[in-house]
C-alpha cells in the first residue's frame, strides 16, 4: 500500500500535537524508504527485518495497533545489539537482532497461574523479564519477580523479588541489579548470592536511572503517595556505593521525572524544577512545562509546553531546540527524540514510522507501510520500542487483518525492526 501524499504533506508540516503516549510498538527491505525525499536519508527508514509472530492477534483502531488477543493487549518487547526479545503471557520469544532470525522460546516457569510477563528488557548476554503474580485477596498488590534469562539460548536463569515498576535496573551475563520490595540488591547470576544490598524502605519509591547511577527518592507514602520527595538516594549500580542527597528548601518539587549529566527534573502542577544530582542545589526552573523525553546523543531534556517540544540544556535550562504543533493531523505524535531526530508514528492501516529532524524542521526519513502499529511502552524508560540509547525502533505490525464480529482479527502478525 503506498502511503498518500496528504499524510506526506502534513508530516513536513509537523502539524501534530507532540505528546508521548507513555504518559497516555514481510522481508526486509534491504534500502531506504521510498518515502524519504532527501537523497542523503542513508539507511534511516530501512526495515531491517519483519517476522511473523504465532499465536492470536488483533488489529485495533487508534494508537493501540497490533496486540495479542490472550491476555489483551499486553505484550512486552526490547531490543539489544545482539537479541530482540517479546514476551506475553509467561512464554518469551527471542529473535537475532541481526536479521531477525528466531533463537529461542521459553515458557517461565515456577509462577502460579494467572501470572504475566509485565516487563521485557535486553542487556549484554542476558534478557530480563518482569513478571507479576495475581493479587491475593486483602493484599496491597501481587508480588513481582525479576527473571533472568540466557539471551543465546533462553535458559531460565534465576528469579529474584522484585517491586512493582522496579525490577531489573541493569544486568550483564554475570550480576544483575534489581530494584526490590524493601532494597536495591545486586545478585551473582551464578549462585543467585548478595552481592550488596541498600535499603529503600518498605514503601516503593519513585526511581531513575541515568549510566551506571540510580537516583531512588525518599518520601513518606512512596511514589504513590502526596507526600513531598525530602531526599535522594545515588547508588553506584557498580559498587552500590550510596550518597544521600537533600534539596536545600527541605523538598524537591514535585516527583523525580528524569535524570541526565548529573541534573534531576522533578515534575510538579507549577511545572519542572531542575536539580544537581550530587548536592541538590536548585539549578533552574520552566513554569508549565512536562518531562517528555532525553535526548542522551545530544544531552538536550526534552519538555512539552502546549504544543510546543522544547530541548533544553540541563544545566542551564536554556532551549536548544524546538519544535511547535497544532491538533487535528491525525498523526500519531512524537515518541521521544534520538540524536535531534524526533520519532514519529502514524496509526492505522497506512501506518507507519517517520524521523523528524529538529534543527532542519521537516521529515527527513520513513519507512515503508507498516499497517497498524502498535509501540511498546516500559514507563520505566528501560527496554520498550525505543531505547534513548539505542539506533533500532521495535514495533508489531499486522500485514493481513479479517473482521470478525467487532474484532479484527490479525492473521499476519509481525514483530518489526527499524533503523532510525
């Protein structure tokens, strides 16, 4: 299916609200899209590989797109330099990287039933799922698990406790790093040991992670709580070295939205408020502005303000870049910004996925039809479609939907990767 020339038109355009949907995923081409006007695109826009996924699928309006039928909708994914991996259910499925040839399937085992995989993340030589247990009656919330697999193989590993919207934080084929009930715990994969451990208090608190740190708040109540964040905790994800830092007013202001050089945004109703991770001096603040995204290759805090998209300098606050929107595109709307190119994805059965280069303002890439896309989401920042650190955008796709009754049913699924 070609794409139409109005959905070219009004991309250039960029007439979008820019929003992304985490606060709200055929043969490989082997060339760029044919959608690409500028002959210097290279391969940004390729489709590097596109393989069918088994088991029952639905093809859904809006911005859900492609998504298992059992259990609804809910399907994780990540991809690595070496391993893309999915998972739904308690069965995960992992997939070459390059070239996208299947490797392994593995069924988790040892969780009762009602189980589901809740997380998918991919680190050097290992892939980590979370998975929760169904909640037991009078209980706060279902008990989570960390599960390391073997990413050459998919041998179930070891299973480690885990938080919810914790678990692992960092992982390599020898330790993993989980964010726990209580505690930060770094585990010898080998004998499943401690190898150290700092405590986080019995109420889940809000998190960051930024390289090798991460930034866990202190605060009466825990993330969910209303009670003001009067510190943060800096651990070394290496040594579990642990600083405590206090804001100079006695409370950051707001909730700990994202980390980057060494700055911490909080996020509140007045807008963002910048901090120094090391002191917690106040550095800055935009009133009415949302943490929206980073751009780790340039080392720009992206924030929505309205409809504008602004990159700003961490530690002076100072935009760098901007992008301005308006309602009533269409368009699916920005998922985060790479290198000064911010990705794109337009819904439906003309879908498909776009680079809008910031500095040069207008469309410089896309890819070749990709009906109803579906874009994961981790809301940790930690695996999902799109890792800020990595060059490839994982999405599932449907090349053949049928309607049956008021489903489409997808008969053709595809687990699908990009060069951005």
């Amino acid at each position: 299916m070609a794409r139409g020339r109005h959905g070219w038109l009004r991309r250039c355009v960029l007439a979008v609200v820019l929003v992304v949907l985490a606060f709200a995923p055929g043969q490989a081409s082997g060339s760029p899209s044919a959608g690409c006007i500028d002959t210097r695109c290279g391969p940004d826009g390729t489709v590097l590989w596109a393989r069918p996924l088994p088991g029952p699928w639905t093809a859904a309006s809006g911005a859900l797109g492609t998504v298992p039928a059992v259990p609804a909708g809910q399907a994780y994914a990540a991809a690595g330099t070496t391993v893309a991996a999915i998972g739904y259910g308690l069965t995960v499925r992992g997939y070459a990287a390059r070239g996208g040839r299947p490797l392994w399937t593995t069924g988790l085992s040892g969780f009762p039933a009602g189980s589901q995989i809740v997380s998918v993340r991919v680190w050097p030589g290992v892939v980590t799922v979370g998975v929760a247990r169904p909640q037991q009656p009078g209980a706060a919330g279902g008990a989570q698990s960390a599960v390391v697999l073997n990413a050459g193989d998919g041998r179930q590993l070891r299973s480690f406790p885990a938080a919810p919207f914790g678990g692992a934080v960092t992982a390599d084929t020898r330790h993993t790093v989980v964010i726990g009930p209580s505690a930060v715990t770094s585990y010898d994969n080998a004998t499943g040991r401690v190898r150290w451990a700092r405590s986080t208090g019995a109420t889940a608190q809000g998190w960051q992670k930024a390289g090798e740190t991460l930034y866990v708040t202190e605060a009466a109540g825990g993330y969910r709580g209303t009670h003001p964040v009067t510190a943060l905790r800096r651990i070394s994800l290496r040594t579990g070295a642990e600083q405590v830092i206090r804001a100079r007013a006695g409370s950051f202001a707001g909730r700990l939205g994202a980390v980057l050089d060494g700055v911490v945004l909080f996020s509140g109703g007045q807008g963002v408020t910048a901090y120094s991770g090391r002191t917690g001096e106040l550095l800055w603040q935009r009133a009415g502005a949302v943490p929206d995204s980073v751009d780790m290759v340039r080392g720009l805090f992206y924030l929505t303000v309205g409809s504008t998209l602004a990159g700003v300098q961490p530690g002076t606050g100072r935009t760098e870049a901007r992008i301005t929107g308006a309602n009533g595109s269409g368009s699916a709307g920005i998922y985060g910004v790479r290198n000064g190119v911010a990705l794109g994805l337009d819904q439906g059965p003309l879908g498909q996925a776009w680079g809008y280069d910031v500095a040069a303002q207008r469309v410089i890439w896309s890819t070749r039809t990709l009906p109803w896309p579906h874009y994961f989401v981790d809301l940790s920042g930690i695996g999902g479609s799109a890792d800020p650190g990595s060059g490839t955008v994982l999405l599932t796709a449907c090349a053949q939907p049928v309607q049956i009754g008021a489903r489409q049913v997808c008969q053709q699924p595809e687990l699908v990767l990009i060069d951005r």
